[in-house]
C-alpha cells in the first residue's frame, strides 16, 4: 500500500524510487573500480545491480520508498517497507544459494530514510550474521556502506570503505 509523505507523522525526508537507488549504487561500485552491468530499471527481472572486479562478484537488491513514477508525495507504507526488505533478504539469500562464490558479496541497497533504517536495525544481528552489506543511498545520491565486521578487510581492500562499519 501507498500513503502520502506529507501525511506520516514524520514524513520521510526525502523520496527516491528503485530506479534511482540502482543507478546510485551502480555509478557508485564503477567509482570504485568495479565492472559493472547495466542496472536494471522499470519492471526488469533479475539481479538489480551486478558487479565484478577480479575474482568477486557483487549482487545488489534495491528498494526504493516509492514505486517507480509515482507521484512525488506518493511513499509506501509501514506493512509495504517491511515486506520489501523481506523480500530483499529473501532474494539475497537465495542469489547466495545459486552462486556460492567464496567471494561473492550480497548487498542490501535502500534510500537512506528512517522508516527503512529502523525496520533493518530490528534484524541487524542476523544481517551480520549472513554478511550482507547494507548500502544506503543519500538524496545527493552519495552512498554511506554499513557491513559485518567479519567483512571489514576484504572490503577495504576492494576500495568499498567510505564510510561506517555496522553496529
């Protein structure tokens, strides 16, 4: 379901579809040094944003707060926020299943908005533990990478470090 952002009790600071967190992480991960496929946009299927640089490969499922052209006040709602980072969760786990790459990484990729982020803290001990890397993309388009520790040395030095390890 759908509900305005003028009409949450805090609105969202900002909006940003799937589209748009996918071309973010894509141009991200190419600064970077990673090869990079087109990302996907619109109604596509498959993997959202994949990339490689050496012998990795990274898997990327997004969410955006809003469908893609929806009109700019129109947000999802709680119960749709929830039931898209289980389904990312879902996705992740199961890209992990097929690839088993012993250097693959798996990257949860959302708007950095409150509402998301309180939704993933509430399940971050088993993010870790799956050793997915939460990618939270800024209205400016920036990128700020949380991730397990475990990962913290593989991930510097694939040059994906700028910001903040996970709690």
């Amino acid at each position: 379901m759908t509900i305005r952002n003028s009409k949450l009790k805090t609105p969202d600071s900002f909006i940003m579809n799937e589209d748009t967190v996918n071309i973010a992480i894509a141009s991200f991960l190419k600064s970077r040094g990673f090869d990079c496929e087109v990302p996907l946009t619109g109604r596509q299927k498959g993997v959202d944003v994949k990339a490689s640089k050496g012998d990795v490969q990274i898997f990327v499922e997004s969410k955006g707060s809003q469908k893609n052209g929806a009109n700019d006040d129109i947000v999802f709602d709680h119960a749709q926020i929830v039931n898209h980072f289980a389904r990312q969760i879902h996705t992740l786990m199961r890209y992990a299943t097929i690839n088993e790459g012993v250097n693959d990484i798996y990257i949860l990729a959302n708007p950095d908005i409150q509402r998301i982020r309180n939704e993933t803290y509430k399940v971050s001990k088993m993010v870790n533990k799956m050793q997915f890397v939460r990618m939270w993309v800024q209205k400016d388009r920036n990128v700020l990478v949380e991730y397990p520790e475990i990962l913290e040395d593989k991930l510097k030095k694939l040059n994906l470090l700028n910001t903040r390890k996970t709690i």
